[in-house]
C-alpha cells in the first residue's frame, strides 16, 4: 500500500465504523427522538437549532446549566427559532421543557429517558459530562475541544473504547469533517492530485478576545472577582484551566483539518512552539491565557506542520488550513472556500456551496442513531486536542519535546481539586524559560 493509499483507507476506517445494529441507547428509525443539552450558552442553543434543522423528528426535553439565570437569556433563541421556522412545541417547549440547575444538573438530566446527550459546556469539563453520558447508556453530541490537558486525554481515549463497547454514537462539533466541500478536497489531497504531501500550515488568527466582552456578555452583574470561581466558568474562554487556552479551544478546529489530510494515523513527533500574551490584555480581568502563539509540529518524515493562533482586538482576522504538496496546493476555509490550486496560479478545483456544516454534523447523528450504523468521530478530535495541547505546553515552557513523552509522562492536569463556588486563586500569566513542563 502507497503512501497515499494508507492515508485514504485509515481515514475511512475513523470516520465510521459499520458495526452491528441495534445500540444501547435504542432508537427506531422513525421514533422521536428525546435530546437532553448540557450547557445552554451560545453554542449549546445554537446546537440545538442546528440539530432541529437538521431532523425536526425530535424533541428537546430537558437542559442542564450550572447557572439559571442561563435558561432565561439563551433558552429564547431556540423558541424564537421554532417560531420562524414553524416547528412545532412537540419539538420544543420554553415553558415545559425540563430545566436543571447548580452542580447536579448533570446527573438529573442524565436520569431523564433523554436518549441524546449534547454537551456545550466549557472544555474542562467535557470529560466528566462524557463519562457520567457513557454510563447513563446515552448517545452524545460533543462540542469541541475534547478537554484541556493530558491526564483528561488518557481518560478520554479510554471512554471513546467503552462508547464503542456500548455502541453508543458519538459525534464532535469539528463541523468542517462534515462539510462536504472539505470532504471532497481532503479526498482529492490523499488521491494524490497536489502530490506529495511536503508540508501544512493552519491558523486561528481572530480580530478580537474570546471571551468577556467580545460577544457583548459582560458577566459583571453576577460575579465582578477573577479569583472566584464562578467568575472563571462565567468567563471561561479567559482562563487556562477552563478552556485549555485558544491554541485548544478554537485553533484545534485547523489542526483537526490538517491531521485529517494526513489520514488520522500521523501525531508529531517533536513540538516546539513560541506564544505570549499582549501588554493590552488586563490580568486578572481577563484571565491567565496567552494572546497568540506559533508552533513548529515535526511530523517525522521531513514533513512540518505549522500553526498559528492569535486572539488581539484590531488584527487581522485569518482562520483556515493550507496543504501543500509537489504538484500544487489547497487552501480551505470552513466560511469561505476550500480551492486548489497549481504552481502556475490556476485553481484546479473548487468546491461548491455545500449544505451548513453545523446541520450537518447533527443530520450525520441523527441518521446514525437511527439506522444503527455506527458513528463515533471523537478519536481524531481527541488526537488533535492533545496535539494542541502540547503546543500550549511548549509555548508555556519555551522548551522542545517529544509528543510521545507528554502522551505517556506528563503529569499537568489542570482541574481544581474540588468543584464549588469560592475562592479559586489563578495562576500568575505562564513565562516561557521559566514555566515547567510537567
Ligand atoms: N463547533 C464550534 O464551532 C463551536 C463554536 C462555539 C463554541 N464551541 C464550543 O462550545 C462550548 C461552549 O461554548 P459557548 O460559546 O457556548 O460558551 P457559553 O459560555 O456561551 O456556554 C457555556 C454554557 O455552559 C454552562 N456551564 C458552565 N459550566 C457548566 C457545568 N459544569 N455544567 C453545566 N453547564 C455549565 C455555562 O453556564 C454556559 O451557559 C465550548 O467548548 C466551545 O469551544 C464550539
């Protein structure tokens, strides 16, 4: 088997696996299917419109939040989009939906009959949901990034095994495998038609901080000190523990692109990064993350890929992925197009508008769940998750590594030791030369 073959057939293998019918969570084909949301913020009732879009043969009937006051601002925009849509309130209810709030409302909504879990929560706690999700015998929709550190990515390569033992599906919010323009593309780069693969850039360049204040929630009505803990998850893009920083929780959408193009069976196996933070970014306000950071990921076999992301107000904005092999190149853009291109300037292909890869990522579930053929996407997000997380790592420490040693030897686990509201002091902003690598 070529190179390029080897690429093709391992991706195939990852994406999905025919296994026998029938899951543990059973659905027939033409059901209701009942779906829980776990973390009803922006994304998480974004989803779920997403998802009623999708296959309006649904019903939501029940969301979980850690903070009421969440179902009052957000839960609307699901309603609001019922509305115009004409869907009808079998779908979903604003006023009978069931509605859990504080630390259990993970386990209550989990002792529903939900038979569909999505969970929108901030990253750090994507394991803990993941795994109380297993063990209720329930399908999930999981937002991305996987989780935050290492230790969490041991847990969670193990709990990706038992949802294949229980048959339980399992699709990420990595929408771009989903769309079928990038689909089309990947598929012509491992068919060989730039050539060889000799390297790949990727960037998450964004204009503007995620987190408080860039989508105008300012959370100071409820919580005004960075070192409380319901400050942190309030303002959860801000701090290292919560979001694993923006390398994890936005730039793994581009590493994912590139570790896909590569077939799924490729990890680095050297990281060396360089990442900062602006003079401009006000600590504790907005947290302990870094603003920007540039990574130099040597997959082995002469072949680097190179990722860029940086959060600074005013800056120009950049986010996709670029391949580039001996016959020509490609360039995608989840909301832009995804070209490729020769060495002489002529695009030789270009995708066409394909359906909204966030619908389809939820039709791609639904289908799935229905028909018995088993889904489970979350291996590759896991990989691309801890191939960001090594490159926060290295940015933090200024030092070099091997991606084999952070798999199996280190020992960062970022989680509080216990979970309540309270004092929870931060860290001081990581210096690299002086920050371990643990
Ligand atoms: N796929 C994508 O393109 C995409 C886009 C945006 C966000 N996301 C991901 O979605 C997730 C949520 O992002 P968001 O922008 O919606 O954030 P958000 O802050 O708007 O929503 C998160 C929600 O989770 C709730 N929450 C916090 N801790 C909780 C807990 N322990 N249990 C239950 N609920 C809890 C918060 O109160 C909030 O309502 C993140 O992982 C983010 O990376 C993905």
């Amino acid at each position: 088997m070529n190179r390029r073959e080897f690429l093709r057939n391992s991706t195939l293998i990852s994406m999905a696996a025919s296994l026998p019918k029938f899951s543990f969570a059973q659905v027939k084909a033409d059901d209701r299917i009942k779906v829980g949301l776990i973390g009803c913020g922006n994304r998480g009732c974004g989803a779920i419109c997403n998802m009623i879009e999708a296959d309006s043969n649904i019903k939501i009937i029940a969301v979980a939040d850690l903070f009421e006051d969440r179902f009052k601002s957000h839960l609307p925009r699901i309603s609001n989009f019922c509305a115009q849509k004409k869907i009808s309130d079998e779908v979903f209810n604003i006023n009978t939906v069931k509605k859990f709030s504080g630390w259990n409302a993970v386990d209550e909504i989990l002792s529903t009959d939900a038979d569909l879990i999505v969970d929108a929560s901030p990253p750090v706690f994507r394991p803990g949901h993941f795994e109380k999700i297993i063990n209720a015998g329930k399908h999930a929709f999981l937002e991305k990034p996987a989780c935050v550190d290492v230790t969490q990515v041991r847990q969670m390569y193990k709990l990706t095994k038992l949802a294949q033992e229980k048959k339980l599906c399992v699709v990420c919010g990595t929408q771009r495998r989903h769309h079928a323009g990038y689909q089309e593309i990947i598929k012509r780069v491992q068919d060989g038609e730039i050539g060889e693969i000799l390297s790949a850039d990727c960037y998450w360049h964004q204009g503007g901080y995620f987190g408080q204040g860039l989508w105008g929630e300012y959370t100071d009505e409820f919580c005004k000190d960075p070192e409380e803990m319901e400050y942190q998850i309030r303002n959860w893009p801000c701090f290292i523990w919560t979001s694993g920083d923006h390398i994890v929780e936005q730039h793994v959408h581009n590493i994912d692109v590139v570790l896909w193009a590569l077939g799924d069976s490729k990890l680095p196996k050297i990281v060396r990064s360089v990442g900062g933070r602006s003079n401009d970014l006000e600590y504790p306000k907005y947290g302990d993350r870094f603003s920007h950071f540039a990574t130099d990921f040597d997959m082995g076999d002469g072949l680097h890929m190179h990722s860029y992301a940086s959060q600074d107000p005013k800056t120009k904005s950049q986010v996709g992925e670029r391949i580039v092999g001996t016959k020509g190149y490609i360039y995608t853009n989840l909301y832009g197009t995804q070209t490729m291109t020769d060495y002489k300037g002529n695009v030789i292909w270009k995708a066409p508008s394909s359906r909204e890869a966030l619908v389809q990522e939820h039709a791609n579930l639904l289908a799935a769940i229905r028909s018995g053929q088993y889904i489970n996407t979350l291996n590759p997000l896991i990989n691309a998750t801890l191939t960001a997380i090594t490159g926060r790592m290295s940015a933090y420490s200024g030092l070099e590594f091997k991606f084999d040693w952070a798999l199996s030897k280190s020992r960062e686990s970022l989680m509080p030791k216990e979970l309540k509201f309270g004092k929870n002091p931060i860290s001081p902003i990581p210096v690299p030369g002086k920050n371990q690598l643990v």
